[in-house]
C-alpha cells in the first residue's frame, strides 16, 4: 500500500522558498488558459486568440522538417549535444543569415539553445548585475519578469497606438545614459507592430554614440537586445529591418534572439540561438551550461538540414504566412467594418507576427472598468477569448487587448465576429 504523503505536505508554505521567487508574477497568459480550457470542458464554443502558439491542425512543422526529426532519431542522436550547440545547425544559421539578413557572422557568434526562452534569460543572466538599468518598453513580452530575476532597476517606456506600440528615441534618450541593457522586439509580440527603418536607425545611433562615450569613461557599454523570433512572418508592404544593417557599428552590443518556433511553427521542437559578439556568447553559453537548457540533437541535427534546403523553406514560409495573414486581415476588416457602423472598436491593420492590436473603447459603459471586465464580458457573451495588454507589462486599462491567430480556423473567426459585433451593440444601445 503507497504511503499517502498528502496530509504532511498540506498547504501551501511561502517561507518554504527564497525571496525572489516569492515576488516572481506568475503568467496571466496561462490563467486565463485555465478559464478558457474549463469553458471548453463545459462545452462552450469558444474562438481561442488567447495563445501564442500554433494548432498542429491548423499549422503543421514543414513536412520535411519532421522526417528529417524521426531520421536523427532512428540514426541514434539522443546523447547530449555540444553545450553551444550541434556545429551543423551553427554554421546553417550563419548561412542562413547571410543568405536572408545579409550578415555574416563567424562561428564563434552563434549558440543554440532551446527555444528562444533560455536565449533571453542567458542575455539577461550574462549581461546585467543586480541593480543596473534594463529599458524596454510596453507592452512587451516578458521583459518585466526577467527584469526582476536578475534584480535590476527595471525602466519602462510606455508607447503609444501612433507608433505601433513602438519606443522612439526620444522616449528612450533620457534613460540610456544609466542602461545596461536595452530591450527591442520586432515584429512586436503582443502587437503584431513592426519598428520602422528611420526609427530604428536613430535608436541605434544613439547606443553607439553612448558607447563611444562610455568606452572613454572606462563604463561598461550599453548592450541591445534585439529579439527577431517572428522575422519572417511580415505582410503587406511591411519589410524586417535589423539594427545593424542601418547601423553596423552597432555590431559589438547587438545580440539578436531567434529560432525556429514562429517561423515553422515549431514551438514545441524547441530549437532556438542567440547571434552576437563571441565576448558575450561565450558566457551564454556558461550560463546555459549549467542550466542544461540544449536544445535536443537530433532535433538539431534536422534542423541544420531543413535550414540549407532553401527552396523548401521558402516554399513552407509562402504558405504559412498566407494563412496568417488571411485569419488577421479578416479579423482586422471585421473590426473594421464595427468600428464604421459607429461601434467602439478599432485595430491596427496586421504588420507582423501573428497578432493583432484591438481596442474595445468600453470604459464606463455597463459597468465596465478594467480590462479584465471587458475579456470577461466578451468571453461568457461572445465565446471570444483574448488576453489584455496588462500581461505584457502595461499597467493602464486602455482597452488594448492582442489577438493570436496561430490556434484558429478561418471558420472559427468567421464565427465568432457576429458574436463580437452583437455584444458590443447590447453594450452601447445599437
């Protein structure tokens, strides 16, 4: 008979662990995952734009990519791989760069990981000491999480619907002078915002015109983060710019985040890499060393092949982003055609990734405070579930909420916008 340990363990004790993870934010995300995961359980009808992931029924890993998956593992790569990374996949990413980005990297500026996750927490963990400044702005994913891990004095840039949820320099000048790390993504993860070429460019003037400064102050430089994992997801007129190819002296303080999970819509094979100086990927790589966050080698292994197959990945990524772009063009002309019969909705015409920026202008109006009134309000009435910007850093009730597209069917979308528009109108007397 097993010993039922319940009893002794008994409640949850906080003074059980240390003082960081106490005041660590759990994800609103997967909170509202859980609400929504018990709606189905009853059987409700619910269009899901709350995840930031892909359905395998919907978005299915290149065919390819999967076969060469099962090929690595029959051939017996399940032992552990190099602790930067399998050489095949690094010099496939250098060749994959130079071939879409046009930069050239040597060896040593590539480490893999897995997933884009330990990528981020290795730049956080090498790159600042408790107390020292990291900038990014909101909304953004997780930067303010990470912040807090690593004990930094965390300064956050509020941006605005007028630029794309986007900083300007001007909104990030006054705080360079005391930063460590300087926190960018494009396309946005929530706002599916790209950052725009002149934008950019005077951003990353700015850091190296600081460095240029601090290197003759004898201070450490200003490091940028610039997370690209949706890059090659992009619609319309809208083209991905890097900071270096506007400002290649930026190269030394530039470490890119990226990987397969958006691209290929392989967010469980868990394969991603950091590109940047050696000084600061070497000490990555420590740091995931002892995290043993590798990425597995035989997914490795087939990645490196799927990368150099150029023309299939090409071919996937035709595909993928029609699909994308048909699920966030019809839910932006939806909202659109709401907001011209006098509704208060509006959203941001779809740039990138796989997200789409709306407001629901409903403050006031039937009781409705807070953001979470108003997801609440559409979830149980309209069976639409999304998730407020407050999960991603922004404190104000504003009514911004993202949608993700990765986990619908056209069918489900076209459902759910009657739903939406009947709400609303109950809302507002219409």
């Amino acid at each position: 008979m097993a010993l039922d340990l319940s009893p002794l363990l008994g409640a949850r004790r906080d003074d059980t662990v240390g003082t960081m993870v106490r005041g660590l934010i759990g994800s609103e995300i997967l909170r509202i995952a859980g609400e929504i995961r018990e709606l189905v359980t009853q059987g409700k009808q619910v269009c899901n734009l709350t995840v930031g992931d892909f359905s395998p029924r919907e978005f299915p890993i290149p065919a390819s990519l999967g076969d060469a998956i099962s090929t690595a593992l029959k051939a017996g790569e399940t032992n552990y791989p190099p602790s930067d990374g399998v050489l095949t996949l690094r010099q496939a990413v250098i060749r994959f760069y130079e071939r879409a980005l046009g930069l050239k990297y040597p060896l040593e500026s590539v480490l893999i990981a897995g997933g884009a996750r330990p990528v981020i927490y290795a730049i956080f963990r090498a790159v600042v000491d408790a107390g020292e400044t990291v900038i990014y702005p909101v909304p953004s994913w997780n930067n303010n999480h990470y912040s807090y891990m690593v004990g930094a004095k965390a300064v956050e840039v509020v941006t605005s619907p007028e630029h794309g949820f986007m900083p300007t320099v001007a909104q990030l000048a006054p705080h360079l002078p005391e930063a460590r790390l300087l926190c960018l993504c494009s396309p946005l993860n929530p706002t599916g915002t790209m950052i725009s070429a002149e934008a950019l460019r005077d951003i990353g003037q700015r850091v190296v015109e600081e460095n240029r400064k601090r290197e003759t102050q004898g201070r450490k430089p200003l490091i940028v983060m610039y997370d690209q994992i949706y890059w090659t997801l992009t619609f319309g007129q809208a083209k991905h710019v890097t900071p270096l190819e506007l400002v290649p002296e930026l190269a030394p303080y530039t470490v890119f985040v990226d990987g397969i999970s958006k691209a290929f819509a392989a967010t469980g094979v868990r394969v991603g890499w950091a590109v940047g100086p050696p000084s600061i990927i070497s000490r990555m790589k420590d740091v995931l060393g002892h995290v043993g966050a590798w990425a597995p080698k035989a997914e490795q292994v087939a990645v490196a092949r799927f990368l150099d197959d150029v023309p299939a990945v090409a071919s996937y990524l035709e595909t993928m982003k029609r699909r994308v772009d048909e699920r966030l063009v019809a839910l932006h002309q939806g909202f659109s055609a709401m907001k011209a019969a006098g509704l208060p909705v509006r959203s941001i015409e779809p740039q990138g990734a796989i997200y789409l920026s709306v407001q629901f202008d409903l403050m006031g109006k039937a009781g409705l405070k807070t953001n979470d009134d108003i997801r609440k309000l559409l979830l149980d009435k309209a069976g639409f579930a999304l998730v407020p910007f407050q999960a991603f850093g922004l404190k104000a009730d504003t009514g911004w909420f993202r949608l993700s597209v990765g986990a619908v069917s056209m069918e489900e979308i076209k459902a759910a916008l009657p739903r939406v528009e009947a709400v609303l109108r109950e809302v507002v007397g219409k």
